[in-house]
C-alpha cells in the first residue's frame, strides 16, 4: 500500500458514491428469498412483474385440383408472436420484449 501511495500520492480507499449506491440497493430491496445465496452475504430478491405476451399465429390451407387425377395444396404458418420479459427490479420498465417471427410456406404436389 506504501508503494501505491508513493506512486499516486493518495491512498486507495472505498468509494462514498458507490457504497452510497449500495446502501440505496440493500434499502430499496431487502431480501426476502432465501434459497440462493449464502445467507450471510447474499440472498435473493423476489417480486410478482407481468410479462406482456401476445400469440398471433395465423395457419391457411389451400387446394388446387390441376386435372382430374392431379391436385396441389398450399400450406402457410406466419407466427409473429411478443413475449415480454420481466423488468429486473420492481420499479424498473419492463425490458424489450423477444419478438418471434417465424414464416412456412410449402408447396407440396398433391399424388
């Protein structure tokens, strides 16, 4: 620690805004879950957040006789659903929500 003082002419020591910031945390969010953590240092923080969620799937069938003894069918799946995500804290927004797109569109000749 000498030589770092010598260097730096001050002497490395704990941050007031960042214990400040800590002591706001542990404040705001006292723990209330104790199946993580070590008990001493650590524990969990658990709370209700809803998570948005939107299915919109839209799924067609089409038929096309070609001849009497030919016939063609058009399938399609578009999927375009929202899933939102839990915020981290409470009185955090909630996080962009995963957005599944997902398109099929086959055409398979018919026997």
């Amino acid at each position: 620690m000498a030589a770092y003082t010598a260097a730096n002419g001050v002497t490395p020591g704990v941050s007031a805004s960042a214990v400040a910031l800590l002591q706001d945390a542990a404040r705001r969010y006292p723990s209330n879950d104790t199946t993580i953590g070590d008990l001493t240092n650590t524990a969990g923080y658990r709370f209700n957040a809803r998570t948005p969620t939107k299915d919109n799937v839209y799924i067609a069938k089409f038929d096309f006789n070609l001849t009497d003894r030919q016939t063609l069918f058009l399938r399609g799946t578009y999927q375009d659903d929202l899933v939102g995500q839990a915020p981290q804290f409470p009185d955090s927004p909630l996080r962009r929500p995963g957005i599944t797109r997902k398109e099929l569109l086959p055409v398979i000749p018919g026997p």
